[in-house]
C-alpha cells in the first residue's frame, strides 16, 4: 500500500511519530493518547488506529471503504491476534475488540463506540465456558447486540431499555448486575428480535461483517445531526474526519473484582488540586456516564482495591507531568488489573481553567505565556455573566441539593424537554431544564437553556461534561427529585413545580430554589485577574467596546476597555423628548426649521457625551454620526401617526406625506449614514457641536485631555467623506478657537462599502483612521443581510457550502481580503491611519485573531466580551511569536 493508514498502539510497535499535534492530526486525540501511554509503558489494551485520512478517503470515495484499507484491517487483527493468543471469530476463544472514534479535538458524546465485538451466538457458549463466567458472556454479547443496533443501525435504544426494566421489573431486582445469566441470555434473544423486527435481517454472526459495519459506522457517524451541531458550536471543520480505534476489550463486567471509571488528575469544577473521578464495579464502557446506578467516588477504590488505586494515581500523576495539563483519564479493571483506555486534556470550568493555568505556573510546569494559550477565550464568558446576589440569597431556602457540576447561577421557568427549552428560548423566554438525565440529542436544548438540573448522574455524567464544556450553570444527580413527565412537573422538598414554574439553581453549590433569585454583575479579581495581567503583557491589539450608554461604558471599563470604538448616536435619539425633536426635526421643511429642531435636540446629544467621556477619561471615545435610515424614527401604525402629528403639531396629512416620502425599497442601501448629511449637513453640525463642546466640558472641569474621535459612516467615495469632513472640520475649528482652548480631535470613517475598501488608498487621505464596520461590509459583500440569511443560511451549513455564520465568524477569503487589501493601501497613502474594527466579530476570538495578522491597531467589542477580545489578542500574538521564532 501507498499510503499508510492504520498504525499499530501495541507493546514496541511502529507507533506514529511526531509531535502531539502531528499526532493528533493523524491519530485523532484518543488514538494519539493511546499511543503516548502505549509507548510509554502503561497498561493499556492493545490496538490499531485507523487515521482521520481514512475518514477523508471514505467520504471522497463516495462513502465506502476501500478493499485495500479492508484487508489492511483485517491483517491489523491478525497482529492482535498474535499478541493475545486469541483469535478473531474463534468458538472457543474468541479475541474480542471494541471499535471508538476519535476526532482530533474531544467531542464528547458525539461519536459512538461499539464494545465486545465478535461476538456471536456460537463464541458466546465459548466464552462462558472457557472463562466459566456464563453471567458474564451474555452480559457482553446483549451490550453487544444492544450497541451495535443502536450505533450501527439506528435502531432506538429506548426499545432495550425498556426490555432490560422490564426484566428487572419481572425478577424484582433493582440493578442491572442482579440480573442472572440466565436473563441475560433471554435479553440477547429478546434483544436480537428486535433487531430482526427493525432491520428485516438477523443479527449478523460473521465478525468480519460486524467490524467493517462498525468501522463504516464510526466515519458516518462523523456526519451525524449532533457532531454536525456540536463542530458548529465550537468550530471545528469538517473537513478533519474522525479516527477509528480498534482495540481488544478489557472487561469491567466480569465480576466483582472488575469495573470501570473515570477520573481527573484535577478537579474539572474548581481546579483543585486532587484526584477526582468516580468508578462502578462490576460495569462496563459508559455505564458511569449514562448514569446506570450511582458510582463510587474515586476514593472508595483505595480501600477496595489498593493496589489497583495505587498504581493509577502514580500513572496519573505520570500522564499530567508528560502533558504538562490537566488529565481526564478513563480505565478498566479486569480480574484486579488496571488498563488504561483513555487521556485526554481535561474539560474544565471557567474558574477551574484559570486556577489550573495558575497553578501549573507556580508549580513550574509551564511559562506564563504557555497558560495564556491554555484557556479557551470564549470560556471566560461563564465569569463575566450575573452572580446570585448575595442577600437574595441568602433569605432564600433551598428545597433541595444535587451535584455542583458546573458553576454558575441560573434562574429561569422549568421545561423537561430539550425541544421545549429550544422553542421557549426562542421566544425569548430563560428556562431551566429538567431532565432524568441528559443525552447527546439534548445539547441544543442544553444550550438554550439557562441551567440544567438533572435526576441522575454523577460529576461525570453526560450533562455535567456537556454543561462545563458549555460554560452553562448545572447540577446533576439530584436524586430526590421526582419527575413526572407526562404530567409536567416534579416533586423535590415537599414542594410539586410545574412546567413554566420559576426555580433558581445554582452551580456552585448545587443547591436548588423553587423562587426566583436576582443576580448581579461579575467582576475580575483573583486567580481571573492574573490571568488577564499575563495576557495584558504580550498583547499587541488593543482592545476598545462598543458602548452608547454610560452604564455600557462603565461595565466595559471594568473588563478593562481601553477606548470606546463605537459609539452609536442613534440609540440617543429614542428616548422620551428626544424622539419628539428628532421627529420635528424629519419633518421639517425648511432648513430653518431643521435647525430649529436639531437645536432641541443638542443639549441632549451633548450631556450623553459629557458622560462617555468622564467615564473614559483620557482614553478614546469614538462617535458614529446618525446612521439609520430617517423612517426608523417615525411611526408606522395609524393611531400612532394620529398621534405623533397632534404632538409635533402637523396634520396627519402631512406627517403621512412625510412617511410616504421617505419610503424606501431596501432602506438598509437607502438614504442613511453620510448620506444624511450630505443632504443635510446641519445634522453633521449639530452633532459636531454637541461632541466638540461635552469634550470641552469635560477637559474643564476634569483637567484631562479629551480628544474626541469623530466618525462618519457608509463612506463609499473619498469626496463624500471630504464634503461630510469639511462640515465637521469647520464647526469643530470655530467651537475650540472661541473656547480658547487647545484641543485635538480626530475624523475618521467606518469602512463597511466594498467600494471604500477598493478606494481605501484615496480614502485615507481625508481620514485619521478607519474601523472596520465588519456588520455593513459582511452584508454588502455577500449581497445578503443579516436579518434575512437566517431562513436559508441553515441549508448553505447542511449542504456544507459555508461552515459558520459570516457574521459570528469574519469570512477572512472574501470580506477579510478586503480588510487587509485596504488596511494595506490605508496605511501606504497615510502613514499616520490607524486601524481598527467596530463590528460584533471584534469579540469573536478566530475574528480577533485575523485582525492581529491582519495589522490593526485595535478591535472594538460589547462590553461582555472585551476580556475575551484580551485574551483572544494575547492568544494571537503569542501564536505570531512563535511562528517568527520556528522561522
Ligand atoms: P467516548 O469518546 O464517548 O469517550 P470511548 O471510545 O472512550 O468513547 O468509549 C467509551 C467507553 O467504552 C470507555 O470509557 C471505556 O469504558 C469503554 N471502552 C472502550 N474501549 C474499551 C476496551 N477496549 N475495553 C474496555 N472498555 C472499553
Ligand atoms: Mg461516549
Ligand atoms: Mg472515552
């Protein structure tokens, strides 16, 4: 063969070779971890790794696999085989394996693994008998059976659950070990006719067939709703395919010496410093997760089985010194020996992720530039959002306590399904959502909702991963808790909540409320504080806010905003008198008239100012001139018009004339930004006045030096920024001659019209600086808007034509071309230009990111996400550095 596509993890074999992400790339994260210990001696089950390019291949070639790759397969089996003394399809002793994916990054519940493979109706006999443990082969063979028709074949697992409770049920038992071989054996019958009824085809017995299925299974479910949902989330491509590992089965399920569990080096909630994980005896595969019985903490093991404990902790502590991170560990124990099945760079929390980045560095295991690479931007977003206030909380009584297994404080009204809390999220409503336990198909409904609150399942259980990954507010296992689906509501505490009930939990403590607790804002201090401290140190962009309200302006202040990038004017006008003046003032017929107006409107325009810029101090404050459309400002229901005219005092007539006027067929490429003051320049003056005299204001009776920075938007042509310019120029000139003061201030324009980034060269001869207005540019260069791409976008993601949302993600092929061709020209027509970017994508990390390469001097977010933008640019230049440095 050409191309080498399957690689050994065997005890000396030709593992693949490379650095981690090398190997990653090839192996897929849980392949290349199982090569790492493999290689480094630990015990682990051995096994062969089929690559992510074979995953690729199998796409390409039309979703098949190709007979070379089938026969190097089965010569892999033949070397495990040789390895275990077993072989693959034999009566007597049959070499059992299971078959995982694994993707370059972990996706959690996303893949799903088939265990015990090989089995079948004749090798189940052999099995028993030969290890003389009957209970346990068809345990093997109906989870077998159970996945490989869930996996394989879609067939609902809820049809064998339902039979696994109804056996139990029938034998009055309570658990799932409590069940006899003998029922065993009846479930796998049960089981395989369930099969046969949903597939019209029996079960197949040839292991050749079950493993290529298997493996087949494995690429498909790379594609899967779900994988699809979760790469969205959290951007990974499609185009990296997944790994298939297929490794021999150590079994957990073979008694009481025997089990499975998960375990962390550190604790994933809180970052301490302690080995933190949980362990079933006598289960097997995910059973832990799936919340089957309730486990073990890890602890229990050392008086269980203290060897066994022993040398997991040495191997834990082995596998964190060869990562230099926190681990996430899984293992097996057969028969009193422990394997190892899986490491993996934990998922964390928010809090836990800066704690560990922060330990790590004093412990001296890592720099404090590696820990600035360590968290997740997006994450911090957890910690900047409301707390419980403090004496809310504690007036309110808890009616009941699970698991703290993902911090946060979450207050919503109760839903119990995933599809509710998507439809109730969406129209607006905060819910919390209820459930047994979740799965994989629940993560939009995780996502939408405010918290999660579930019945079963420890620190480890589906929602608790899920709900850290997420930054969302959860806990689990809250087992007291009696839910009534059909009905709608659940008992907890002597208290019955229905659906639409407000209940308030909280994540930290895992305390549940049956009231609604107020929250309040977050702030950065601690291990939080550090952290950004690091990040400040190697940043080259800085990083400003959007903000119009000085409430806005404060907050970002606080996540350590160094300037305001955009303020927008138009937000002012809405209010109470305001709106009035503004309304004369469209309908005014006269320039004098206009004026008029406009003069009410000054005084308001000017205070707001004087606010900003008392807030920001000497730091800049960016104002973008009006910008909407003029028929946003006025009404559009008949007893409103009816109204407003007797108010503004004209006729509804008129003020009707007025609106018909100003209709537009697609106002957003109408007569809005420059435009309006080209035609009305008085507007430009008005609100010159207004910046010009609050920074004169301010500088006065503060002693700092404001320098306002002017900025005039929807440019397309260099004329038309030099007449709006010239306006601006000539009133703020008159303003600071009369005060007597000295004064600078700045003109720049958004550039958000292809055409002015085309033109930029010219353009930045009449401009100080341009921002990036990357909403407007994005629209204008896809040819389609925001507010509409919603109702097809869906489609251009299923049919994998754009992977993310242009407006969450800067598409740096098209509209980000534009930004660097006209930064560049920009720059070579005005040295002095600075450059920035306005738009939502300025607090997108992989967006932050292009505007470092891209040689901004800054980027401009909402406030929530200025530390993200921080950390985000950090994360950029470091990445920047080290690429100059391997040059
Ligand atoms: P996930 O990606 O969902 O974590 P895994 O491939 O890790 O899926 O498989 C889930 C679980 O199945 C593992 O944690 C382990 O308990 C069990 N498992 C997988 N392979 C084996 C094996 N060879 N022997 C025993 N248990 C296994
Ligand atoms: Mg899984
Ligand atoms: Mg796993």
């Amino acid at each position: 063969m050409s191309h080498k596509f399957l690689y050994y993890f065997t005890e000396g074999s030709e593992a693949f070779h490379g650095d981690m992400t090398q190997m990653r790339n090839i192996l897929g994260g849980k392949g290349a971890g199982l090569a790492e210990m493999t290689a480094a001696g630990m015990p682990v089950p051995p096994g062969f790794t089929i690559s992510t390019e074979a995953c690729t291949l199998y796409y390409k070639e039309g979703r098949q696999i190709n007979e070379e790759i089938q026969k190097d397969i089965f010569e892999h089996m033949k070397g495990l085989e040789k390895i275990t003394g077993k072989t693959f399809g034999d009566i007597n002793n049959p070499l059992l394996v299971s078959v995982r994916s694994g993707a370059r990054q972990s996706m959690p519940g996303m893949m799903d693994t088939i265990l015990n493979l090989g089995l079948n109706d004749a090798s189940v006999e052999g099995l028993a008998k030969k290890t003389g443990n009957p209970r346990f082969a068809y345990d093997s063979y109906r989870r077998f059976v159970q996945m490989f028709a869930d996996v394989v074949m879609g067939v609902p697992k809820s049809l064998f659950e339902e039979e696994i409770d109804k056996m139990k049920a029938a034998k009055g038992v309570k658990n799932d070990i409590d069940l006899t071989a003998e029922d065993l054996k009846k479930l796998v019958e049960i089981f395989k006719k369930i099969y046969e009824d949903h597939e019209h085809k029996p079960f197949p017995q040839d292991p050749k067939e079950q493993l290529i299925e298997a493996v087949k299974a494995v690429f498909r479910s790379w594609d899967n709703p779900r994988a699809n949902v979760y790469r969205k989330m959290n951007e990974i491509p499609y185009e990296w395919g997944t790994a298939v590992n297929v490794q021999t089965m150590a079994f957990g399920n073979s008694g009481n010496r025997s089990g499975t569990g998960v375990a962390f080096t550190r604790n994933p909630a809180t970052g301490e410093k302690e080995l933190f994980g949980e362990y079933l005896i006598n289960a097997q595969g995910e059973d832990v997760v799936a919340g089957i019985r309730t486990p073990s903490p890890i602890s229990h093991l050392k008086e269980q089985m203290p060897d066994v404990y022993e040398q997991f902790v040495q191997i834990a502590q082995r596998l964190e010194n060869h990562f230099k991170d926190m681990q996430d560990m899984e293992f097996t124990i057969e028969d009193g020996h422990l394997y190892m099945l899986q490491t993996r760079n934990g998922k964390r929390t928010a809090t836990a992720a800066l704690k560990i980045a922060c330990d790590l560095v004093d412990e001296g295991m890592i720099d404090e530039e590696e820990a600035v690479l360590r968290v997740d931007p997006k994450q911090l977003d957890a910690l900047l959002h409301p707390q419980f206030d403090a004496d809310a909380l504690k007036k309110a009584t808890p009616i009941g306590r699970g698991l703290a297994a993902s911090p946060g404080a979450a207050c919503g009204k109760v839903v119990f399904t995933a599809d509710d809390a998507k439809e109730w999220a969406a129209r607006g409503e905060k819910v919390v959502l209820v459930r047994l336990e979740t799965s994989p198909e629940d993560i939009e409904g995780m996502a939408a909702a405010q918290g999660i609150l579930t019945v079963r399942g420890g620190m480890t259980s589906h929602a608790a991963v899920v709900a850290r990954g997420m930054g969302a507010c959860c806990v689990a296992g809250c087992g007291e808790i009696v839910v009534d689906y059909e009905k709608k509501q659940f008992t907890l505490g002597g208290k019955t909540i229905k659906e639409g009930d407000y209940i308030s939990i909280d994540g930290s403590t895992g305390y549940v409320y049956d009231v609604a607790i107020p929250t309040v804002p977050a702030t950065i201090s601690g291990n939080f504080g550090r952290y950004m401290a690091w990040a400040d140190k190697v940043r080259k962009l800085k990083v400003f806010t959007n903000a119009d309200t000085p409430r806005d302006a404060k907050q970002a202040s606080d996540f350590g905003a160094e300037g305001i990038g955009l303020c927008r004017t138009e937000h002012m006008f809405f209010e109470g008198e305001r709106i009035k003046a503004m309304r004369e003032m469209i309908v005014a017929e006269t320039t004098e008239e206009r004026k008029k107006a406009l003069a009410k409107i000054l005084p308001y325009q000017q205070g707001d100012f004087e606010a900003l810029f008392e807030i920001m101090g000497e730091r800049p404050v960016t104002i973008r001139f009006l910008d909407p459309p003029l028929h946003e400002f006025l009404p559009t229901k008949e007893e409103d018009i009816k109204e407003i005219a007797e108010e503004i005092g004209v006729t509804v007539e008129k003020l009707k004339n007025v609106i018909a006027g100003l209709h537009e067929f697609n106002p957003m490429m109408g007569h809005r930004g420059c435009r309006l003051s080209v035609t009305y320049p008085e507007i430009a003056e008005m609100q010159t006045t207004a910046v010009i005299n609050a920074a004169i204001n301010v500088t006065k009776k503060t002693g700092k030096k404001i320098e306002p920075r002017i900025m005039i938007p929807l440019v397309g042509e260099a004329k038309e920024l030099k007449y709006v310019k010239d306006v601006v120029v000539a009133t703020a000139d008159k303003i600071i001659k009369e005060a007597g003061i000295d004064m600078k201030y700045e003109v720049g324009t958004m550039i958000e019209i292809p055409r002015a980034a085309l033109t930029a060269g010219e353009i930045a001869k009449e401009a100080d600086f341009f921002s990036y207005g990357t909403n407007d540019l994005t629209q204008m260069t896809f040819g389609f808007s925001r507010d509409d791409a919603g109702k097809f976008l869906d489609a251009y993601y299923d049919k994998k034509i754009y992977e993310s949302d242009p407006f969450q993600h800067l598409d740096q092929k098209g509209v980000g071309r534009l930004v660097k061709l006209s930064a560049q020209e920009g720059k070579a027509a005005n040295p002095n230009l600075h450059l920035g970017i306005c738009g939502e994508h300025g607090g997108d990390p992989t967006s932050v990111e292009f505007c470092h390469f891209a040689g901004l001097d800054y980027v401009s977010c909402s406030p929530f996400r200025v530390p993200i933008a921080r950390l985000a640019a950090a994360q950029a230049a470091i990445k920047d550095k080290r690429a100059k440095a391997a040059k």
